[in-house]
C-alpha cells in the first residue's frame, strides 16, 4: 500500500524563495528547474568528447564542478566509454574500477586504454584515468556479443510512476536552514540526470532507516543513438546515492556532518542494450556494514520492468575526528 500524501504534499518554501518551483512531482519540462540539469547534460556530453592522442590514449575536459572535486561517476563514464572505442565488434558486459584519488575538475583527465584481450565473443581493456602523475581510476573493462534470449523475468515492483514522484531537488527546500547551503547546490548545479525519488536522502536531510530504496532516472533529454555513449551515460548515473544508501542504513547516527565517507570502488554489469533517455528504474540496498566499511549493491530495470544493470559499491565511513 502506498502512502498517497507524500505524493501530493507541496515542498516547503520561504517567503522570500523566488527561484523555488510551485511543484516538483509533475514533468521537468518547462520548470525554471530544467535549463540548469540540460547544461549539467551538456557539460557532461562534453566530457565524454575524447581528444585522441594516439595509442589509445585520450584526454578530456570535465563536468562543471558540483562537489569540489571530479565526481566519480564522471570518470566511470569517461573510462566505459574510451574502452569502447577501442573495441570493435562488441559491446560492454561490466567494468569493476577503483576510485584511488580525488581529482581537481578545473585540469583535464588523461585516460589511457590498454588492451588485455581480444577474443572472438569477447574482449577486454585496462583503463586508467590521471591528472598528472595522480591515477584517479583504474578499471577493467570488459565485452561481449551477446544474444537476446533467454533472459529471466522478475515481477514488477509496486512503486509510483515517475511523473508521480518528487524530483530530486523537491526536498531541497524541506532540509533544515544549517544545511540549505550545501543543499543549494542540487539546484544550482544538478546532476546531469532527471532524478526522481519518493523521500529525501540523507543528504537533505533524510531520516536513517533500514531497507532498500528506489528512484527513477533518465537523461532529460534525447541523445545520439550510439550504444557506447548510452553505456557510458547509465555507469554515470549508476554512481550517484549509492554512498547515501549506507548512511541511510548506518546502525549509528551517521550523517553528512559527523562523518566523512568516500566511494572505494564500483562495480556494473550491463545485462542488455539501453536507451537511457528513457525512464530507469535503481533500486539499492545495503547488503553489509562491518567497521568502516559498507557494501551497497543496486538493481537497474528499464520502463519495462527489464533488468538491464546491476552495480556494487564500497563505501569508506569514518567519524570525524576534531
């Protein structure tokens, strides 16, 4: 049974808010909301335009900064993507990379793509992304020809439509004053994905609880048909929440302010071909919290219900020391 009310309930807004939109749950087209996550979608598309340097070696700009640093879903994106214009005749299955520094988004990525093997059904690469003499990411990619059938079905899961879910940036204005300023950003500088979620992350101020969760995602608006870019476009979005998935599920009070807590690595595998300016359905779930670390796995299923992706992540979280 679904709770109606957190459907309809307006979002809180002062006063004096004159850039709050009037309603979050229907479409993103015409809101004052969607000029900035379409420059979001073009800084990205941006990043993803690789200067070849020759021997497999790339270098790209990035998405205009949302959180200090290069977000990793950037250069998940950035590493699928540069492997698979090395590979001819397949498409990707999976990619298991690690996150090993921060980068600065002002200076651009070097990516270097090393062939490991080439078979007749598949293949794989090495990529390493760097600033400098700074590795960022390592991954390995791997591709596959794959055939359509058999593929296992699962029953659909009882959630909202998306026009009927709030938009990401909806909570934004119910988080309390001492967080509105980190909160701002979501608005002023949106991910370049549509994001819809039925409560607020624990990042705005969302309450910790057990359990899985599920939000619909999707580009805001079409691109090229060229299967790598939708690939490349989906292991973006695949990063995002994650982390805020194992703080939702923390057995201690855990939040943004007390602790500090970083992606380790990321894992996707791509089941099928999307299309990923159609709406997507990620559900995650924290499968282990032990010490520091956390484990969240996610499901991806297309509007169809399909399963198309799977994803895991783990997350460092450590208490703040003063």
């Amino acid at each position: 049974m679904r709770e109606a009310s957190i459907w309809q309930d307006p979002p809180v807004m002062a006063a004096d808010e004159s850039t709050a939109l009037p309603d979050l749950t229907g479409p993103l087209r015409g809101t004052g909301l969607e000029s900035a996550v379409l420059d979001s979608l073009d800084s990205l598309e941006r990043a993803l335009r690789l200067e070849p340097l020759g021997d497999n070696r790339f270098r790209a700009s990035n998405e205009r900064d949302r959180f200090g640093r290069i977000f990793g879903g950037q250069l998940l994106a950035q590493a699928m993507y540069a492997a698979s214009t090395t590979v001819e005749s397949h498409t990707p299955h999976s990619m298991h990379a690690y996150f090993v520094q921060t980068g600065a988004s002002d200076t651009p990525v070097d990516i270097v793509v090393e062939p490991v093997r080439d078979g007749r059904s598949m293949a794989t690469r090495q990529v390493g992304v760097a600033q400098g003499d700074r590795t960022l990411l390592t991954a390995l990619a791997s591709f596959h020809s794959n055939s359509a059938e058999p593929e296992l079905s699962h029953p659909p899961l009882d959630v909202p439509p998306p026009e009927e879910t709030p938009l990401l940036q909806h909570w934004v204005y119910r988080v309390p004053p001492q967080m509105r300023m980190n909160a701002q950003t979501w608005i002023d500088v949106p991910p370049a994905v549509e994001m819809r979620i039925a409560e607020p992350t624990n990042f705005l101020g969302g309450a910790q609880k057990a359990g899985p969760r599920s939000h619909w995602i999707r580009l805001p608006r079409g691109i090229v048909d060229e299967p790598a870019l939708h690939h490349a476009m989906l292991a973006y979005a695949s990063d995002y929440l994650l982390l805020d998935m194992a703080l939702r599920n923390h057995p201690l009070p855990a939040d943004y302010g007390s602790v500090d807590a970083v992606s380790l690595d990321h894992a996707i595998w791509l089941h099928c071909p999307v299309r990923f300016d159609e709406w997507h359905l990620y559900t995650q779930e924290a499968v282990a919290i032990a010490g520091h670390r956390a484990l969240v796995r996610g499901t991806i299923r297309n509007a169809s219900g399909h399963v198309v992706a799977s994803t895991a992540q783990e997350v460092l979280i450590r208490p703040i020391v003063e």
